[in-house]
C-alpha cells in the first residue's frame, strides 16, 4: 500500500514516499497522508528541519500514478487533483523550517514538482529529472510551469516541458538547481540539517521567509508573516491586549 510516513528525531524530520513497486509515484492517499504530516510538522515544537526521501532505489518519484487521476473527469481533474496536489506542495513550499529533497534517483513529473518545493535538493550522479507530462496529453500541474520556471532559466523548463528531455545531475547542479551531487543523497542531507543545529530557530524561520518574498513565492503572505512576527514583539501589541481586555483605552508606548 502506498503511503508517505513520518519520522522525528532530534529536530530533525523525515518524510519517506513508499511505493517503489511504482517507483513511488504519488497516489490520493500518499498526498492525503503528506497534508496531514504537513499539519503535524508546522505544529511540531523544536522541528529545525525537514528531510524529503524516497523508498528503494530505482527512483525518488516518478510523478503522479496514472491510476489516480486517468478516470477523473475534467471538472474533477482540476478541481481536486491539481489545485488539492498544487494546495498540498505549496504547504510544503512555505513550511516555517528549511526543507531538503534527497534524490537517490529519477524525480519526474510530480516528482520533480515535490522536490522543487524544498529548500535545497541533494541528487545521486545517475539520477535524473524529467516533465514528461506531454508525452500522456497533459501538462505539469503541480508548479511544474511556475515555481520551477523561477528555480530554472526558461529555456531549461521549455527543454524538458516541451521536448521531453532529461536534465542530468551535472548540469542541475551546474543551474544551482541542486546543492550537491553525493553517492549517498539522504546521508548527505541529513548532514546538511545537522548544520542548522546550532544556528537560530527563528533567524533561519525569518531568513527563508525574506528569501521567498524576495522570489516571490507566496510573497503577500510573506511579508504580512514578518510585520506580524514584529508588531507581536512590541510595546504596543501588548498594550493593546492588556487594555482590550482591562476594557480601558490603550496608552501606546511606541515600542
């Protein structure tokens, strides 16, 4: 049965897509399972980063299984399909800590979608990525066209959109696509993590929410997180509190 399970520890978080008799491609009840991991995670006390990893060794994912989505009628493939996956990885995309894809191998389609929503993506050398969505009369629905299009140049993202072709981990990482090529990708990426360790719980929080408005993703949202992150350490916040619920009127410190 496919499934994406959760593990913790030390701070560190891993989420494991299983279903490698697929080549773990994603299922209704693997994305059902990552939204609800998703909620646990943005409420998990001490959680400093998040790891991304794939069961077996013939592919990290190969996109969203056929299976799910052929039968669907064109109302409810848009509907629910892609705007519930979209909804689902953008969760992922804005998660309060910094994430990490390890891709021990292939990440097609939906695959590639997922990890392009983490921070940092690890590779193996064979390992490659792929849009081959074309090539089944559809087209990438999960951010395949938009935040790739702002992690990769244009021509690179038309490269694989529209002409099928295969981006090897050399010249991703040559793009800055990836951070690192390793033998071991999840080993890696979890020595990645452990760096964080010893830095600032919200001065990284704070730092990855400057990055994605800078980048545009999510930026409204982003921004109103960081004014509120300060009003919420001033003077007045707290004045203003205390006196709503004194029911007198605020005297505003201006700090």
């Amino acid at each position: 049965m496919s499934a994406i399970h959760l593990t913790l520890d030390g701070g560190i978080a891993e989420l494991r897509l299983d279903n490698p008799a697929k080549l773990n491609s994603l299922t209704l009840a693997m994305l059902a399972d990552l939204s609800r991991h998703l909620d646990t995670l943005d409420r998990t006390p001490g959680l400093r980063a998040v790891i991304l990893t794939a069961e077996g060794e013939r592919a990290f994912c190969t996109g969203a299984d056929i299976t799910a989505w052929g039968d669907l009628s064109p109302a409810d493939f848009a509907r629910h399909w892609v705007r519930d996956g979209h909804r689902i990885f953008d969760r992922l995309a804005r998660l309060h800590v910094p994430t990490i894809a390890a891709l021990q191998g292939p990440a097609f389609g939906g695959g590639l979608e997922l990890a392009s929503a983490c921070d940092l993506r690890v590779m193996a050398p064979a390992a490659t990525l792929a849009l081959p969505e074309t090539g089944v009369g559809i087209v990438p629905g999960w951010s395949g066209t938009q935040r790739l299009a702002r992690l990769l140049p244009e021509p690179v993202v038309k490269e694989m959109a529209l002409f099928n072709r295969r981006l090897s981990a050399d010249r991703a990482h040559a793009l800055g696509f990836i951070a690192e090529i390793s033998e071991t990708p999840r080993e890696t990426a979890f020595g990645i993590a452990a760096k964080l360790l010893p830095t600032s719980p919200r001065a990284a929080e704070v730092a990855k929410y400057m990055i994605h408005a800078a980048r545009g993703e999510d930026a409204p949202a982003m921004v109103e997180a960081l004014a509120s992150g300060m009003i919420a350490a001033s003077g007045d916040k707290a004045e203003g509190v205390a006196a709503f619920r004194a029911k007198r009127k605020p005297e505003f410190p201006g700090t």
